[in-house]
C-alpha cells in the first residue's frame, strides 16, 4: 500500500473527499494483473462539488491496461443575459441593384484583410461578419 503524506496532508487541509468511497458497496479495482488489483484512478471533490455528483462508474476502454472513469456531475448554468434580439434582414433590399453593388465594393475590401487574421474562420467571425451586421443595419434604417 502506497501512502503519501503530502496528498493525505492536501485531501485533509482543503477538506477533500474521495467521491467513490461513500456510496459505493464494495471496493473498486481500475488495475488488473495476474498477482492481484488496486484502484489507480481517485477522484477528490470539495464540499460544494461532492453534492452535484451523480454517478461514478468504470468502463472498459480499447488500448488500455486498466478500464476508464466515467464521472457524471451537475454544474451551474451561467446566467443567460436578454441581448438586442436578433437581427431582421429587409429581404427586399437584396433585389436592390445600388445595394448589390455596393455590398460587392465592400466585399473586395474586406477579402484583402484576411491575411491579417489567422484563419478564414476568424476573419469571418473577427471582422466579416460585424462589417455585414453593420450594412444591414444602417441599410434598413436608410429605408425605413
């Protein structure tokens, strides 16, 4: 048996419980060998997280000398905060000649900046797509 005086300090100081032990009926081996077993793997939760615990299991896993653990738990949602709402296109301005042409004087301006970005998805994600919200944007008021 293996016994770290650092972890035993460290489980005990920061008042860390081994999820497993408490609800679990009989010992649990992660490792298998011809002279015996021992459970490998630990899982120490605080207090306030070894309440959102839902289950703890083993599973066999491919490639592996020991099975793998699963740890199910339940976590605090973030707040979702009301926005502007989305965005609504005036589709009818897509039919509009002065408007195509102008997003395409646009779009030749804005392929040129791409090689700033590292990517194409973070040139569109960066740059493209706020260029895009904002024409729409000022288009509709232009006619509404």
């Amino acid at each position: 048996m293996n016994y770290s005086k650092a972890l035993d300090k460290l489980v005990h100081g920061l008042k860390l419980t081994d999820v497993w032990t408490p609800t679990q009926p009989r010992a649990i081996n992660t490792h298998y060998t011809p002279h015996g077993t021992a459970r490998l793997d630990r899982l120490y939760f605080s207090p306030d997280l070894r309440n959102r615990k839902i289950g703890v299991e083993t599973v066999m896993a491919a490639f592996k000398d020991h099975p793998a653990v699963c740890l199910r738990v339940t976590l605090k949602a973030p707040q979702l905060q009301q926005g502007r709402g989305r965005l609504k296109m005036n589709a009818e301005i897509l039919e509009d000649t002065l408007f195509k042409n102008k997003l395409q004087q646009e779009w030749a301006k804005w392929k040129h900046q791409r090689k700033r970005y590292p990517n194409s998805v973070t040139w569109w994600g960066q740059y493209v797509k706020k260029k895009i919200q904002y024409i729409f944007m000022t288009e509709g008021k232009e006619r509404a």
